[in-house]
C-alpha cells in the first residue's frame, strides 16, 4: 500500500492503520509531493490512497507526447494504443461488452505501450486505486481508463467516519462521488445541502454542544456540502456551502464546477474563483511546470 494522504485525515488512518493491520498490508509513505513520481516506480504498489492532486499530476505528464514516446516504437503506435485504450474503456463502462477482436489488439497494446507507461508511473501492479479529500475531474478519471486503470473515487469527511459514498467497480460514474454506501442513508436538502445519516455518522463534538447541534439534526448530518443526485442515486458534488461567491450585484456563484472545467485544459495545474463582493468573478491560476518550460 502506498499513501499519498494527510496524515491526520480519518481517510488514511482507516486505510493505513486499519486496514493495513487487518489485511497485513505493508504501508510506504510518500516523503514529498516533488519526490513521488520517483518513489512510486520502486514501490510499485497493489493499493494506492491519495489526493485528486496526484492524479492530476501523473495525468498532466502522462498526456504529453513527447513523454509518452520515451516508451512507444513510435508516435503512430502510441495513438494507436491510447485510441484503443479509450475505446475498449468506454465501450466497458457504458455496460457494453468490447468487441473480442478488440480485446486482441488492446493485449498486444498493453505490451507495447500502455503497460509501460503504467509501469513507468509505478502503477503496474496495482489492483485498487482510490481518491478522496476533495473532487477527482472526469477527465482524469477516464484518462487513467485508457491505460488500465480504474480510480474509485470515495466522499466522506470526519465526522462521517471518512465515507458517505463511494464510486463502484465498472460502473460509470466519472465527475460523481458514486452512490450511499449500504447502511448509509444520503439526500439533499432545500438549499442543495448534502445530508447523510447512518451509524458511520459521530455522536457529537467534545464539549461543544453548540457546534453539535449546528451539523446534527433529527439524526441527519448536516456535511456543508452542496451536492445533486441524478436519476441513478450518483451523487455530484457542487462545492461547499461556505465557499459559495456572492457578487455585488447579488449573483451567486459555485466556484468548483468551473474550477475544475478550467483545470481540463493541460496547462493549467491548480485554479482558485474569486469574486465575493466584487462586480465581476475572477480566477487566480497557475500553469503546468511543463507548460512553463515549453
């Protein structure tokens, strides 16, 4: 098992702490962000638990055809093998069974290329790979398809003991948090507040009734999060109720949802809405360390 996660988050202690011991798993921390990309390759981990922010990290470099022709013969078989990757992916996750023919061809890929890119990125034997703290873009999510790799994504927060929901195996849920987890009851409230309630759900804060009963109500907790539940029962989270932007002219305004379409475009790394009380809405970005040096 290899943790890309605050230490102190619920998340990594249930995975690194209780999970390790139960299933014997031996655990590698990460020693930095700038240090993972190195460190993965020689763990070459089964479980990986982290932060959307190394996902996008490994997407944002995988992307790049210069780096993907370090491990293909040719830039010819590199698209092919991604096509290929993308198509099977998306044939599979729309619960359509791929073409044999096709699965043929994705085998002699997987040698040729997608097998070394995920080798190359310390993903080769991984079985589960799982993203939590904050929201994984779709576009990430399916990326990691094409080469092999399925991210389940989970929802939860502390005083929800970590989880609330979670994506399934092979069910296609990218830019959703996935369904209620069985014994864990999820819905939204007037003003799009996500609430959840179940025995995963905490008895209280110590010593401050106060803060208690603001997020504990009639057995319902109050998570602060905005959210919508399509027709499948996916949840989709819109932001946090806190961080909705309210411009001068009264407009309000949901920050992540376009957050995260602007991240899409690969050279931008990380985006930040501002505009609370302002006439106009604004973002402050950063680019791409690649994107800089090119």
């Amino acid at each position: 098992m290899f943790s890309f996660f605050p230490l102190c988050h619920i998340a990594e202690k249930i995975q690194t702490v209780g999970v390790a011991i139960t299933q014997h798993y031996l655990v590698t921390y990460a020693s930095s962000f700038d240090k993972v990309s190195e460190e993965l390759p020689d763990v070459q981990p089964t479980l990986l638990l982290s932060v959307p922010r190394l996902w996008e990290k490994d997407d944002g470099r995988a992307s790049r055809r210069r780096w993907l022709l370090k491990w293909a013969p040719s830039a010819k078989l590199m698209d092919w093998a991604l096509d290929l990757g993308t198509k099977v992916a998306e044939t599979r996750f729309a619960n359509r069974a791929p073409n044999p023919i096709e699965l043929l061809k994705l085998k002699a890929a997987d040698t040729l290329v997608l097998g070394k890119v995920r080798k190359k990125l310390g993903l080769d034997n991984l079985h589960t790979a799982a993203s939590g703290a904050a929201a994984l873009p779709a576009h990430v999510a399916r990326w990691f398809r094409t080469i092999g790799i399925e991210i389940l994504e989970d929802f939860g927060q502390t005083e929800s003991t970590g989880v609330i929901c979670m994506t399934e195996r092979g069910v296609e849920s990218s830019g959703t948090v996935g369904r209620a987890v069985a014994g864990i009851e999820v819905k939204i409230a007037e003003d799009g507040e996500v609430l959840c309630r179940g025995r995963n759900v905490f008895v209280g804060y110590f010593k401050d009734e106060a803060a208690t009963a603001e997020v504990l109500r009639d057995g319902w907790l109050y998570t602060g999060d905005l959210g919508e539940l399509d027709a499948r029962g996916l949840l989709r989270i819109r932001g946090r109720k806190k961080e909705i932007l309210k411009t001068s002219g009264g407009k309000m305004v949901a920050p992540l949802p376009i957050e995260e379409a602007l991240k899409a475009a690969s050279i931008i790394s990380q985006v930040c809405m501002v505009g609370d009380g302002r006439k106009y809405v604004a973002a402050l970005i950063t680019l791409t360390e690649a994107s800089i040096r090119t």
